[in-house]
C-alpha cells in the first residue's frame, strides 16, 4: 500500500466520518459551529470585499454578532441577483468582479472555477479554493460511503465536464474513500460512447444526472444488443437536478438497472436507502451552517419537523468553501426539512427540494410550487401517465382559486373511473399542499413531452 493512500476503513463502519457524522444536528454539533461562527465573520470582513460591503451596509461589525440568530437579524441574505449587479459594476471583467466576491487571498489560491449551466446572461462561478478540494473530498466521502461506495467500485461520472460545477471537481471529491476508481467519461461522450465504455471497464458505479440515467437506459439495447440490467450497474448516485427523490423515476431506474438510486441533488445532502424516499441528509454542519427563512418576508423559519422555506447557507471553513462562498447565501431554493429520526437510523436533518422560489405561485395566500403539484401527480402513477400542466390565466405568482391542472389519465383508466380519480387526487394535494385544485381531463400522450426541462406552466395571458 502507498504511503501516500488514505487509511484503510471498515466496510461495515456506518460512517465515513465515524467521530463527525455522528454529531450532526446535534446540541455538540451547534456548539462546533458557534465556535466557528466568529473568525468566519472576521474572515469574511477582513478578506472579502463583498461581505465587508453587506457588513457595512448593515450597520454592524463582526464583533457585534454573539450567534446565528444575530446573524440572521443583523445581515440580509444574498443571492444570483447580488452577483450579477457585482458583474454589472465591474463591467463584466470576470476577474475583478471575482476579486470583489471572493477576496484576493482566496482569488491567490484559486484552483478551478465552473460554474451552473444557466442559460441566460453570465452563469454564476462556482470556485474552488485549494483548500475547498480536501473539504469537499471529505464531505464528498460522506455522501458516497452513505451511497454505498466501498473498495472496489468503479465510479463513472457523468455529469457534464464541461465547466460544470458537478463535473470535472467531482474528479477531485471523489479521492478520499479509499480504493474507488473513477472513470471520468463525461456526459460529452454520448449515448453510445458512455455505454461502451461502461461495459468495457465494468463499471459498477455511475453518478449523473436522472435523465442521463434514464437515457442510458432507453439506449442500451440499441448500442449494446443487452439491457441495461445486464451490465452489473450496482449504485446510480444521480443529482444536479430533481428525479432521484421522486418515486415513478425511482423504481423505474432501479428495476431496469438493478441498482440503488441514491440522490444527491444539490449542496450537502444524500439520501438513503430506505423504501419511501425520506429526503436528503444534511451532512455538512461542521462545514455550513444551514437555515430556512420566509421567501417573502426572509425572516427566520424554525427548523422544526415539515417546516418549508428558502434554504440559506453560510460557510463556516470560509478558506475552503464549495457552492456557497458568502455569508447568508442562496440558491433560490424552496426546502422542506425533516427533522424527525429517520427508519434508517443515520444522522443528520433531512431536507427535499419543493422548487424554485421564483417558480411559487399563490392560491389564497398559500405557496404552492409547481415541483410539489408533480410529486403529487408522479405518486398517481399509472394511474396517470405523469404528465400535466397548471394553467394560469394571469401572471404569477398570484392565482385565483381554484389552481387549474389539466391532467393526462394513464392508459387503462377508464372514463367512468375519473371522476373518482379527481376526488383522491384532490384530497391529495390538500392533505400536502393544502391547495384544492380544478382538474380537466386529458387523453394519455396529448401533451408534448420535453427531452430537457418540462415546461409546466400553461400560460393563458
Ligand atoms: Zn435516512
């Protein structure tokens, strides 16, 4: 064995971090990260330009703020918006705008930088610090040995390489549980190129997204002559975007790989293996600390079992941050946390992503979003084909009651059966979403299906 090799780990061990992991969302665990709270604020006022503008702004000092919820009262969160108007100021010179956000002594150990795929106007950078590949390849290594990576397994990546943010640094994260190997091939390649190769090194491991899992699947027969069951694809690890936590795609993946889907969306989550999907654990607490606030009025929403809010992160190893480099960060996303134990007795909170906080709409002044009307409908299936779309007949996010959803039934179904149908699927969505919706009947496949991103807003204004 090299000397330079991590330590060998027990197969069996619950955890990568055996000391760590066990304290997450724990009393000692919040007492960790007070105690990092105060020279991360000195950090970021010292070093980072930006934060030290939002500190100033605010009226305060870092010596003024005793504890998170002093935090949360004394600095306003930041988000894409902030970024843009810095890249605005700087007249779009990457670099400066870049010194600006992240500091120069950061900028001076600048490793790479990706950034989102976003399509339109300048996509936001994504850093990493030298220091952000070993935080990362630590938590990283949460997130896998929970996914069940052990010695032995050969992993496929096949996010974009491509500046993706869950790309080429993957190839960094993935380092530290001992005795994986890594086959970087990329969503680039293709269908068939990806396929081939998988055979050909016997992967047994692949991270991607859903829908290049779904694909591959679709493929196989076409470029391989066999299955894609046939391959021994054992752990599909699937994130940077939903699918993995809904359960139609779920256990289409898993039959039709004989694999376990792990998810591992966004940010510092993975989920686990338990049968009805529980939601991603938090397993990041000693690297950020995590909280939930109103995406109206962005004040603190406790962290109490079920409760939904915009998610906000602020890093607390600031020299080696990854996806969230400023105090009070956002991505804009709507999370809903769980902070109840989980059946499968591992730590940490849990959190599901219920959509896009500019996506919300409002029926008598409830939030609804569009991604939680779809895992209802999903959870229908075959009842329905999954396919639907919420008609709007003004500008969101206001909408007069009732929320009209025009719903594919599944093949099968007949006429007769819907108007039962409707009825539990209302009751449905007000026991979750607390939202009576207006359901219009729909053939099966009379809606356009979308290779990409499912538009699911009809707009009839
Ligand atoms: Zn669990």
């Amino acid at each position: 064995m090299s000397k330079f090799a991590p330590p060998a780990k027990d197969v069996d061990d619950l955890y990568f971090n055996q000391e760590i992991e066990p304290l997450l969302n724990t009393p000692q665990m919040a007492k960790i990260q007070l105690e990092k709270l105060k020279p991360t604020l000195q950090f970021f006022y010292d070093h980072v330009p930006f934060d030290r503008e939002r500190m100033d702004d605010a009226g305060f000092k870092p010596q003024d703020i005793e504890s998170f919820d002093d935090l949360a009262r004394a600095l306003p969160i930041c988000g894409q918006a902030d970024y843009r108007e810095v890249f605005e100021r700087f007249d779009n010179d990457m670099l400066k705008a870049y010194d600006h956000l992240y500091g120069e002594l950061r900028m001076q150990q600048l490793h790479l930088i990706t950034t989102t795929s976003g399509t339109t106007g300048i996509p936001t950078p994504y850093p990493v610090f030298h220091d952000s590949v070993e935080a990362m390849g630590e938590v990283l290594g949460r997130m896998g040995w929970r996914g069940g990576l052990r010695a032995g397994d050969r992993l496929a990546i096949g996010y974009g390489l491509s500046m993706h943010a869950a790309g080429t640094p993957i190839l960094y994260y993935y380092k530290k549980i001992p005795g994986v190997t890594i086959i970087p091939i990329g969503a680039e390649a293709g269908a068939e190129r990806f396929l081939t190769l998988l055979k050909l090194f016997q992967v047994n491991a692949i991270t991607c997204t859903p829908s290049l899992a779904l694909y591959l699947a679709e493929k196989s027969e076409e470029y391989l002559g066999e299955p894609i069951s046939s391959l021994g694809i054992e752990k599909l690890l699937l994130g940077a975007e939903p699918g993995a936590g809904i359960p139609e795609i779920r256990n289409r993946l898993e039959s039709e790989y004989g694999a376990s889907v792990i998810d591992v969306g966004a940010g510092y989550g993975v989920s686990c293996e338990c049968p009805e999907y529980q939601g991603m654990h938090w397993v990041g607490d000693d690297h950020c600390y995590y909280e939930l606030v109103d995406p109206e009025t962005f004040e603190p929403v406790p962290m109490t079992n079920g409760a939904t809010g915009l998610a906000v992160f602020t890093p607390l190893e600031p020299e080696a941050t990854i996806y969230f480099s400023n105090l009070r960060y956002t991505l804009n996303d709507i999370h809903q946390v769980f902070t109840d134990d989980c059946p499968c007795g591992r730590s940490g909170f849990r959190y599901k992503i219920v959509g896009r906080a500019d996506d919300m709409l409002k029926v008598k002044g409830v939030p609804v979003y569009p991604a939680a009307i779809q895992g209802v409908i999903n959870g229908f299936v075959p009842e329905l084909t999954g396919s639907f779309r919420i008609a709007l007949d003004r500008e969101p996010p206001l909408v007069i009651a009732p929320l009209k959803l025009k719903v594919e039934y599944g093949e099968g179904v007949t006429e007769q059966e819907l108007p039962a149908l409707e009825e539990k699927i209302i009751q449905k969505m007000k026991a979750l979403l607390k939202v009576s919706p207006a359901i219009s009947w729909l053939k099966p496949n009379s809606l356009e299906r979308a290779l990409k991103k499912t538009q699911l807003l009809e707009k009839n204004y």
